[in-house]
C-alpha cells in the first residue's frame, strides 16, 4: 500500500468540513451534528462525542461547543440520553423514519430524550479536546454533568454487582443488530425471518423497558435482555480513566482516586468474567439468574485492546490470533466488524441489517486502530488508518462500507468518517502539517 501524503490530510478535511456543514444544528443553546441530516435529523450522544473528535482538527471552538450541548442533556436521573428529539429539526426526517420512530415511541420521554443510554465516548473525547485546547474553564464547565453521568453508570447499571456495566436493549451498545445479542434475545440467526426480528426489538422496549417503568432493578429482575456489553464496557474504563486525569487537571483528588479506583475494579471484573482462555478473545456475558457468555465474535470481542489495560499477552492473542488474521478480520478492506468465518452460512438478510452483515464501521476502525497502537502493533495502525483513508478518499462519508468491496452503504454524507482525521493525527503527523 502506498504511503498517505498531505493531499489525502486535505481531502479528509474537506470532506468533513462538507459532511458537517450539512448536519449541522445551531439553535439557541443547542449546537451540535446529526449524524446524517434526511434518516437521523437528532442529537445521538456517542455520535455528538465522535464528532467532537473529527471536529477538533478542523475547527475546536465547535467541537467544545458540541459537547457542552451534549454534557447539557445529561438527564434529572443522571443516565445521557442515546438520542434526543429536536423538534425544529425533526422536522426533516424522511416519513420511515418517522414511521420507525412511531413504532419505538417508548424510548422517549415527553420531553423527546431517550430512556437509554450508549456508550460514554464522549467523556474521552472531552479529555482529547481539553488536551486539544487546553481550556481549564471549559472543562470545568462541563464536568459536573460529566461526573453525573459517569456516577449513574456505576451505580445503577452494575446489574450483576461486579463493577460492569449492563445494557437492557441491544441499543444501548450502539451495535444495534450485532450477532452477539441474537442468543441473549433467543433468536436463531440462521431460521428466523428479520420481520421478526424487528418486532423483538420493539416488544422488548414496549413489554418490558417501558412497562418497568425503564427502572433498571425492574428490569434486572425481570431478566429479558441484561447484557454486559463489550463496546460500552471497554469505553466506560476509557472513560473512567479519562475522567481520572481531567479531575487531576481541576484539582478535585477525591473524584481522580475514585474513577481510577473504578476503572481497575472495572477492568478485572471484564477479564474474570468475559475472556475466553481457548477463543482467545472476549465474549459478553448476559442473564442475571444464570450468567452465561454469547460465544460469538465480532470485533467488539478485541475491544479491550482500547480499554488501555489490557494484559499484555492477552492484547497479543487479540492482535495476532483475531485482528491480523487473514480468515478472520485482517481482510484486504479493513476493520469488519463481523470476522469472515463467523459470516459463512449466513441467510441474505442479515446483509441489510445495521451490524449484521458485511460491515465496516469507521468508530470501530479509530477505536481498534488506537488500541493496537497503544499496544505495540504502531505499523498495524498506521496500515489500518491508510486503507481507513483510501477507502474514504474514494467512495466519500458513508453510514458503513461493505467489507467485502470496500464500498459505501446506507447513508451517505454520515459524519463518522470524520473519525479519520484523528487517525492520521495519531498514525501519520508527518502528513498532517
Ligand atoms: C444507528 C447506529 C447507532 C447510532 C445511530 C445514529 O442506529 O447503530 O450506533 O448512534 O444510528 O447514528
């Protein structure tokens, strides 16, 4: 593969500086990005926090303004709302879209703001741009929703008491359709029909998140979907650690031990309960009353590799058994979110399902190609990030890409590709300046 060169840097800008002029949402108090203006014309938390990142390279005084918006929204509750309906905004929605919505209107609260939550990237993304900017007044703005947030994962959704976080609807995981929900909801990849599928999804959100009340005592005791999530774990203890060091910034010591002390509780509960000594990866873990570990892979099973402690030879079984493995995700368009063998045999409609299928997501692509830098595989990120930035330079900002072709789907004009402005910052500064 070719070396990137400073055209590609300016290319990516370019690209993202059209993306997010046409997401962009200025009204009032509310600043932020939809993810992509016709099919998702909201705010969506951990979509306002990657776009905090691409934004900081191309313009900071927006990306600290996108995640005032966002920290702005943490709930009374405490819990960040996944998505929050702007009424101005709504109004572009194309009529699925409002279809779809009408057949999930338990999620929201009178007020438009979901009941779920996602995954709190948006804490790191504060630390990179506080790094960024070094603006000790902002962050100090921003931090006591950031502390309520953080505080209402900990204390309410360990709904297995071992200092994990649980999802109660595969939402939450921002993954939405991922394979390694299907066994915790009983479904049968391989017999049952998507129609059906869509409907569990809203059945569980109406017959259980909603008629519970969203309470997450409830809904542990009824025990429908309680899943210990790879992808918003792995972010939790970046964000707890994140947390830890901008609380060293404001000088408040107290909140700094208390996050880093979560942050190791956190990491030891994942590697005792969901590392699979003979996959060599992880698996997440669901059911209160008999906890057992979905034994499918996708690449939020190497997610640890971007928790920043992940064992040593436990991140070198993750790299060398799982990332670089030609039969399993190290493909010539890169980083699929379902590894190759865990694909084959797959019915045809998994492929039009959000995760499902042939995918690339470019947050999975950062996140993985930060992880494996931060754990000595530098050239493997650099590589990462190149085929990440041909891929973009030449089909444009889409939803996802196929990983079989490399080609853009869903969407286009998304703002997550942005992403890869950070990539080349990280893995190739020579070409940035
Ligand atoms: C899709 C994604 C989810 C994202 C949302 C808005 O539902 O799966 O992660 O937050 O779109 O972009």
């Amino acid at each position: 593969m070719q070396d990137l060169t400073h055209d590609d840097w300016l290319k990516v800008v370019e690209q993202t500086r059209s993306a997010y002029a046409a997401n962009e949402v200025d009204i009032g108090t509310e600043y932020y990005h939809m993810p992509q203006s016709s099919f998702y014309p909201s705010f969506f938390a951990w979509d306002s926090g990657f776009n905090a990142v691409a934004m900081m390279h191309v313009d900071p005084a927006r990306a600290k303004r996108e995640l005032e918006t966002l920290f702005r929204h943490v709930a009374v509750d405490g819990h960040m709302p996944h998505e929050v309906l702007i009424p101005c905004a709504a109004t572009r929605a194309r009529p699925v879209r409002n279809f779809m919505r009408w057949l999930v209107q338990w999620e929201y609260d009178s007020c438009g703001a979901s009941h779920m939550i996602d995954p709190p990237i948006y804490v790191y993304s504060a630390r990179l741009v506080y790094e960024m900017t070094q603006d000790a007044d902002w962050l100090a703005g921003i931090w006591p929703d950031l502390c309520r947030l953080l505080d209402y994962l900990l204390d309410k959704r360990d709904l297995f008491g071992d200092g994990l976080v649980s999802i109660v609807h595969p939402w939450e995981a921002g993954t939405d359709l991922s394979p390694q929900f299907l066994p915790a909801l009983g479904i049968d990849p391989g017999r049952r029909t998507d129609v059906l599928q869509a409907t569990i999804y809203a059945a569980l959100l109406y017959r259980f998140c909603n008629r519970l009340g969203w309470d997450t005592e409830e809904l542990r005791k009824a025990n429908k979907f309680v899943l210990e999530d790879l992808t918003i774990n792995c972010i939790a203890i970046r964000a707890l650690s994140s947390a830890a060091a901008m609380a060293s910034v404001l000088g408040d010591d107290a909140a700094a031990s208390r996050y880093r002390s979560r942050a190791l509780r956190m990491s030891a509960a994942l590697d005792q309960v969901a590392w699979d000594e003979s996959a060599g990866c992880y698996f997440p873990r669901w059911d209160t009353t008999g906890p057992r570990t979905t034994k499918v892979k996708t690449a939020a099973s190497l997610m640890p590799l971007f928790t920043g402690r992940c064992p040593p030879g436990r991140a070198d079984r993750l790299v060398k058994e799982h990332a670089l493995n030609n039969n399993e995700f190290w493909s010539e368009h890169l980083f699929p979110f379902n590894p190759a063998d865990e694909l084959v045999g797959n019915r045809p409609w998994v492929e039009k399902k959000l995760w499902a299928g042939h995918c690339i997501w470019i947050n999975f692509n950062w996140m993985i190609a930060i992880g494996m830098g931060e754990n000595g595989y530098l050239a493997e990120a650099r590589e990462l990030t190149a085929r990440t930035v041909r891929m973009i330079v030449e089909q444009g900002f889409w939803e996802y890409y196929d990983s079989r072709t490399g080609e853009g789907r869903r969407m286009r004009g998304f703002t997550w590709p942005g992403l890869a402005l950070d990539m080349m910052y990280r893995f190739w500064p020579e070409i940035t300046r």
